[in-house]
C-alpha cells in the first residue's frame, strides 16, 4: 500500500509538467491568433497615423490642407468671387460657356461617400512606367482605398503587376479609350484634364452628340466615347496650376515650346491634397541614353517617341526624388 502510495505520488510532477505544456500551448495559440490579427489593423492603422502626425512636406510650400474639392461644379460656376486671368490648362478664362455646358450634364461633382466619409484615406498613384513590369504588386495596390490611374494603360493581361481596382482615371482627349469599361470597374471616376479649349470643346460634342471636330490635337481623340456621363468629373485647374506654379516652378505662360506637367505628376499633387497616405508605383523613365529604351508596361514605344515631349522629365523625376526624401510620397518598388 505504501509502495503504491509513492508510485502515484511520483506521478505528480509528470502530471503537473503535462498540464502546464497544455496550458502554455492553448494560451500560445490564442495569443498568436490574435496578434495575427492585431498585426494587420496595426500595419493600417501605423500607416495612417504616419500621415497624419508627421507633415515634413509643409516645407514644399504646396499649401496642402486635404482639400476635398477637387473638381469644378456648376453651383459656384468657378471662382464666381475671384474670376480666372489664365487660360487653360492652369485657368478658365476663354472657355466659360463651353465648361457651362459641359457642366450641364456633368452636375455631379462629389466622389463616392464610402472614400468620402473616411477617417484616413490610402491611395497609390500608378504610372504607366516600363518600371512596373515584373514586380507582382498586383495584390498590394488593390489593398488602397483610393486607386488612381492615368490616360489609356490597360489593365487587363497585366493585373499581376497593376493590380485590377481603378478608383480614379485621369485622361485628356489624345488619351482617352473609346470604350473605359475595358479596363475600368464600373464605378470608375473619369477625371477630365482639359488643356486646352479644344479638348472642353471635345468633351461638349461628345456628351451633346454633336459633329466632332477634329483640329488641334497631337493625336487624334476618339469620335465615339462609350463611358457612363454621370462617372464624369472634371478637375478643377486649381490643380494643374498649383503643380506648374508651386512644385515644378515652370512658367505658367512663355514663348515658344510651351512645357505642361505630366498627368503623373498632376495625379500625385491631386493625391496629395486628397489623400493622407500617398504611394506610387509606375514611376520613372530609364536613366540610359539609349533611345530604344521601353517607356510603358504595356507597348512597344521608346525613349525616342518622348524626344520632342511637352514635358521635362528629368525634372519631374528630380521633383519626384525630393517628395520622396521628404516624406510626402512612397514608392512601392525600388527605383532609380
């Protein structure tokens, strides 16, 4: 009996030792569980609380303030109080009565209140770069809030690398796809450059069915444009004027060869005054000389299609590195 007694008083410590391993490993469990989970809210909620505590930007002298207003409606007809002096692309004056009837059909100037209504807004510009190609971030850019896009870049065949949301597409007549719904979800705004008074021209015979012109482009635009009228939004030149004017420092009016910001670069400074978390991917041309270099993810054009652009894109990308250094931006793939 006493043998016995010692026998199972000797198991105590085998017994103690296994249900303190089970215990350990269900808390264990349950603690990795939630870290899991709490991984991921923090990994948004750090991103966001980023933007919002930390401005280095501010001494980029852009005067960013999150301005929701970012298109022109018809209930103040622009700058009632404070007429425009510019023509566009960086004013209104000249194209009053075309942008009024273009207005006309295009009333609604709001974006959608599920972006609208949040308490931080992550959004990723994509540029339509060669330096997109092959780097998977399909997945990732999905992730943002806010998606935003530029002219015709397609996205289908190429959603590993682009990724297949489209929040916002920015385009001016030379750059728009006849049919959006090809590479647009159906709720994707359409944001309208205008640079010209040809291209308000433009859009008006679109959306009233009118006889097409077809003088003063580069290019020629589509004559038959298959989007939905009520995603339309044109962007107010507050815009395209603050990015010539405050961050490219270009001048807004010279002689000769006149030199406009991208639709990239305008994309960026409208994310910057939108967003609060503010990422790019696409951006950046090849640093060679070599003028048969790709340019785009998704053509075969080359460096030498973009010898006599409108654009300077050593200093935009110059512009870019210093929005990058300060903060302001992120890019999501290594770059030059």
């Amino acid at each position: 009996m006493t043998e016995r007694k010692a026998w199972c008083l000797s198991l105590i410590p085998v017994l103690f030792f296994f249900i303190s391993f089970f215990t350990y490993y269900c808390s264990y469990a349950i603690v990795q569980s939630y870290a899991g989970t709490s991984k991921s809210v923090k990994s948004h909620n750090s991103l966001c609380a980023g933007r919002l505590t930390q401005k280095k930007w501010e001494s980029l002298d852009l005067n960013i303030s999150r301005r929701t207003q970012l298109f022109l409606k018809l209930d103040d007809f622009f700058w009632r109080e404070h007429l425009s002096t510019l023509p566009l692309p960086y004013g209104i004056k000249g194209s009053e009565l075309q942008l009024l009837k273009v207005l006309a059909v295009t009333a609604n100037c709001q974006m959608p209140a599920n972006i609208e209504n949040l308490e931080c807004r992550t959004c990723v510009v994509i540029g339509n770069s060669f330096a997109i190609k092959n780097t998977s971030l399909g997945g990732t850019i999905d992730k943002y809030d806010v998606v935003i896009r530029l002219n015709d870049a397609p996205v289908r065949g190429y959603e590993d690398d682009v990724g297949n949301k489209t929040t916002m597409r920015f385009f001016y007549p030379e750059s728009a796809s006849y049919n959006p719904g090809l590479n647009n979800q159906p709720g994707t705004l359409q944001i309208f450059v205008p640079f010209k008074q040809q291209d308000v021209l433009w859009l008006k015979e679109i959306l009233y069915n009118e006889k097409r012109g077809r003088k003063g482009f580069w290019k020629p635009p589509p004559q038959i444009w298959l989007g939905d009228f009520a995603q339309i939004r044109v962007l107010d030149p507050h815009f395209l004027h603050q990015t010539a004017e405050k961050l490219l420092r270009i001048p807004l009016s010279a002689k000769g060869k006149q030199i406009h910001p991208t639709t990239g670069m305008l994309a960026v400074v409208v994310a910057l005054n939108y967003c609060d978390v503010v990422h790019i991917a696409g951006f950046g041309y090849p640093n060679s000389r070599n003028l048969n270099d790709p340019v785009h993810y998704f053509d075969h054009r080359t460096m030498k299609s973009m010898k006599n652009s409108y654009h300077d894109l050593s200093h935009e990308a110059e512009v870019l590195k210093r929005l990058e250094d300060s903060g302001a931006i992120f890019y999501l793939h290594p770059h030059s």
